[in-house]
C-alpha cells in the first residue's frame, strides 16, 4: 500500500489517504492469445523487378532467381482484431478457439495496411510507441 498526500486548495488542509498499488506491474508481461487471424492471398500483376518492390512491402515477397519471379505474397493479418477480443492465456485456460479468415486482398488494400504496420515498427524502433 501507498499513502498519497492530498491537499485542499480551498481550506489548506492535508488528509492521507491510502492507496492499492496496480497488482499487474507494466513491466511485466501477460501472455495473450488473438483469436482471430487474416491470411490473405494479394492479387498482385505487378512485375517488378528483383530489388524494385516498394520498402513497406518487400518483406512480404519472395524472389526465386532460378525463374527469375517471385511468390505471390501470403498475408497474416491481425489489423481489425480489436484489444477487446484477445483471450489472457493463464493456468485457468482450459480452451482457444482460432479463427482463420481466408480471402483474396487486392494490391491497394495489401499495400495501405502494409505501410500502417511498416509506420508502426518503424516508430517503435525509433521509441515514440
């Protein structure tokens, strides 16, 4: 327990009062589980050459130099999973449902929420979280 000391602007008076501390510390990490994941096939007729795909998305492509082409890009996304829909993982978990979303993304949508998720990394990296 903590004790606060308030002041009352108004009378100049001084209570203390005590406080619970938060029993989960940030510092500590709770493992959670996201229960629904995005795989999703990017319909892409872009030919670009090896080196010349854009930065936020290069990751997401695989070149194979035998045939001189690349893989079309699987994405696994958990953009639209909201906070609220994570399961905490603890001794009491008994059961995890998966859900996996198959479709098709067209090249536009792959490459705006890429780069929202390349923003993201790169602001952590640089520590403004």
């Amino acid at each position: 327990m903590r004790e606060k000391v308030l002041k009352n602007l108004l009378s100049a008076e001084e209570t203390e009062k005590k406080e619970e501390e938060d029993l989960r510390p940030e510092e500590y990490f709770w493992p959670y589980f996201k229960p629904i994941i995005d795989i999703n096939h990017v319909f892409d007729q872009t030919a670009y050459p090896i080196g010349g795909v854009p930065a936020q998305i290069a990751d997401f492509y695989r070149f194979d130099r035998r045939v001189n082409a690349y893989y079309p890009p699987l994405y696994l996304s958990d953009f639209w999973t909201l906070t609220d829909k994570f399961v905490e993982i603890n001794e009491t978990t008994t059961d995890l449902n998966l859900t996996l979303n198959f479709q098709v993304y067209n090249q536009y949508y792959f490459m705006l929420t890429a780069s929202v998720g390349f923003n993201d990394q790169l602001y952590k990296r640089m520590g403004m979280e």
